[in-house]
C-alpha cells in the first residue's frame, strides 16, 4: 500500500506528468464575483484533460499498477468515467465504465469519445459500483475506484504539489467535496500548512457526517451536483487525512450553486459544473467568510456540463 506524503505524491507527479496538463491560476478581485474586495485565487483545473482534476488519480492508477490483459473497469458519477477512460484510450488498454442513470449528457458523450464501452445501471453512484465490482470480479480487469484508492489519492495530491508552487503563499483552499478523493490527496501534500475547507452541498453531506459520526456513515445523496458530490459515503482511506488536517466543511445549498456557477460565467467567463462551482457557492452564500486579509483559493474542478449551449455546429 502506497504512503501518501509528500514524497509519494512528488513521484507520482513525476510519473503522470507527461500526460497532463499543468493547470493554470488566476488571481481576481473577488469583487468581480459579487463578493466584498479581497485577492481570489482560482485554480482552473477544468482545463484538464478529460475536463476534470479525475485525469491525475485515473493516470497514477493506470502507471503505479499492473494493468491486466482484460483492462480497467470504473464506476463514476461521469467524471470519473471519463477520466479513466480518457487515461486508457491514451495507455492502449480497454476499458468498462458504469455510471448511473443521473450522470449528465456532457459526461457520458465524453465517456463515448474516448472509446470505452459504456454501461448506466441504476439511479445512483452506488448503483453503478456493485455492476462494476461484479464485472471486475467476472472478467478479471483492474477496478479503479473513483475515491478510495491510495493511487487515486496520490494523484490528486498532485493538484496540491502544482498548486503550491503556483499560490505560495495562499492561507486557505477550499475545495468540493463527493467521494473526498480530491480533498483528501490535497490534505495529504499540505498536511496543515494552510487551512482545508471542504464544501458539500446540503443535499449530499458525506464528509460532514462522517466527521459528525466519527466515521464514514451513509448520507444522503442529491441535489444538484449528484452526479459528482454525491456518493453514499466518503472515503474510508481519506477520512483520517480529512480528521486530522481539514479545518471544517461548509454546507451549500442548490441555489447557491446556481448562482456560483453564473457569477463564473457572466464574471469570468468560465464554465464550472455544479460540483466545481461548489468552492464559490460557499464565498457567496457566506457559509465560508474570510478574515480581513485572508489569502484564499478555490478550485474549480471540473467542466463537463451542458450549461453553456452554443447550439448546432
């Protein structure tokens, strides 16, 4: 089992680097966003490959283990998905991914462009992961877990190593939480250097729970981000990463994602899905209120969505 620390997360970007895209900041008046004046940072990881920061843990899973002859199989909300399937057109391996019936239009077209096959069972994420571990345990191909896997970890932390040089002298990192994949491998580069907020929607408040409980629990799993925020629980591999160097988690509501993915668009011209629009939605709803002076960063972690219609080609 990989140690996730810096070193371990340094390596693997090291490993997955050619396959990536380093992701660029921008900095703002977050004036612009409706907010009082205060320096933003945003880390624009939607300008991933595949569209999502999901690329990093698809490409550390598929370089840091043996890849059967039958393949990888995923189950995904959509981003997931797409990434594993995204990594595996690019590492000329085959590839099953099973969303459930929820996962949006954007993901499963981009699911379908990177040439895996594709099935969509059931109504939720955890609907999707019982087909996937059936077929894994059928077929014998190579399950990557869209959360609690320590390589998934790894290569998420990655978005914190690029991060950190980037922003060094960020305070705050907020940051969506679904699964924790993503949280949890920031939690595990920074290790407390800067304070961790993670944002839920109210619907779907998997981390919230566990860290009320103690432990994972099952929690609900809707709203308007459930195709991205919402599994049944969080990661039990992230979790005491999330104890131990997370300061707290925000809850948002629907409408204030809405909103946070608006001010984006009309304010900067960026497109976030729900789940990515989540960091904002907490600035705005003020379910996270910076101090005076507060360096703050959020990171808009992905763009697969249909919210912004051009029309026919």
């Amino acid at each position: 089992m990989p140690t996730l620390d810096r070193d371990a997360i340094a390596a693997t970007a090291a490993l997955i680097a050619p396959y990536l895209r380093a992701t660029p900041i921008v900095e703002v008046d977050a004036a612009e966003l409706g907010l009082p004046p205060f320096p933003l940072t945003l880390k624009l990881e939607q300008l991933q490959h595949a569209g999502s920061f999901k690329t990093r843990g698809a490409f550390a899973n598929l370089l840091l283990r043996e890849v059967p002859p039958a393949g990888v199989v995923a189950a995904s909300g959509g981003n997931h998905g797409a990434a594993v399937a995204y990594a595996a057109h690019r590492r000329g391996v085959p590839a099953k991914i099973f969303v459930p019936e929820i996962c949006s239009p954007a993901k499963l077209q981009r699911i379908r462009d990177c040439g895996a096959e594709l099935a969509v069972v059931g109504d939720l994420y955890a609907d999707a992961l019982r087909a996937s571990e059936a077929w894994a345990s059928e077929r014998g191909a190579l399950p990557i877990h869209a959360f609690d896997q320590d390589e998934t970890l790894l290569g998420q932390g990655t978005l914190a190593r690029e991060l950190a040089g980037q922003a060094p002298a960020l305070q705050t990192l907020l940051v969506a939480v679904g699964g924790g994949g993503l949280l949890g491998g920031i939690a595990a580069w920074y290790r407390g250097a800067i304070r961790l907020i993670g944002v839920e929607p109210r619907e779907a408040p998997t981390l919230h729970a566990a860290l009320a409980a103690g432990r994972p629990v099952d929690a609900p799993a809707g709203g308007i981000a459930a195709d991205s925020l919402a599994p049944r629980r969080v990661g039990e591999r992230m979790f005491p990463l999330a104890q131990r160097f997370v300061d707290r988690v925000v809850l948002v509501e629907d409408d204030a994602i809405r909103a946070a993915q608006r001010a984006l668009w009309s304010s900067l011209r960026i497109v976030a899905e729900p789940g990515a629009a989540a960091p904002l939605a907490a600035l705005l709803s003020g379910a996270y209120a910076p101090s005076p002076g507060e360096r703050v960063g959020i990171v808009v972690s992905g763009a697969n969505t249909t919210a912004v219609d051009f029309g026919p080609p």
